[in-house]
C-alpha cells in the first residue's frame, strides 16, 4: 500500500513519485535522461554506488493560496528515487551530471573492459 499511496513518516502520509527516465548506450558510455521539471539541482542528488546510478531528491508541493480553489492537481509532488542498475564496469570518476531546462542528463563513460571489441577470425 505504501508504495501506492506514499510513505509514512510518523503520523504524517509522505507522497512520492517516480520521474519518467530515459537510458541510452552508446560505444563509450550510458546516458540517462531524467525528466525534472520545476526542480533546482540543490533538490536532487546523483550517487553512483555498487554498480547503480542513484537519483534521489524530493519536489516540495506548493501552498495552496486563500481564495483559490484547486479543481485538478496533476503535478507530482513529494520525494523520488531512481536506481538505475549499470550492466558493465565504468569509470566512476568521469561521470558527469547537467541540469537544464527541467532535464537531469547523466552520462556514464564505460570502462576500457567493458567496450565492444571486435574479434578477427582466422581460417
């Protein structure tokens, strides 16, 4: 149930979504998209641990002004997190992390053991 409607924190019902991702590969590396709208980079942090890519921050709920009535709120609100499993070995010191216009783009250069070799067969 708590993954439906949230997590508890006490006595309070904490809110949470899942930001829709893109992952791509390329020869040299992987790159994700993460769609974050609204959201400033002090919002969310970016961990690569035990061979995942960690994406977690949360995106605070505005407050609802005196003399209006919401009729649809369709805007996530409340707290993310995004694992994103890494099949191969990569080069943790060169990743790299930009924010702009609403979208977290990550790229994750692969390591040397982990790029395609192409194999010559002999007759």
């Amino acid at each position: 149930m708590d993954e439906f409607f949230g997590t508890h924190d006490g006595n309070e019902l904490k809110p949470w979504f899942a930001p829709r991702i893109n992952l791509a590969e390329t020869d040299q590396a992987y790159e994700i998209s993460v769609d974050l709208p609204g959201m400033r980079p002090e919002d969310f942090s970016v961990e690569l641990k035990d061979g995942q890519l960690w994406i977690t921050g949360e995106r605070k709920h505005e407050h609802e002004e005196s003399g209006k009535t919401y009729h649809r709120v369709e805007l996530q609100y409340g707290r993310f997190q995004r694992a994103v499993g890494l099949p191969t070995a990569v080069k943790a010191d060169e990743v790299q992390a930009e924010y702009k216009d609403g979208v977290l783009r990550i790229s994750v250069p692969k390591d040397e053991s982990a790029k395609a070799r192409r194999i010559t067969v002999k007759a």
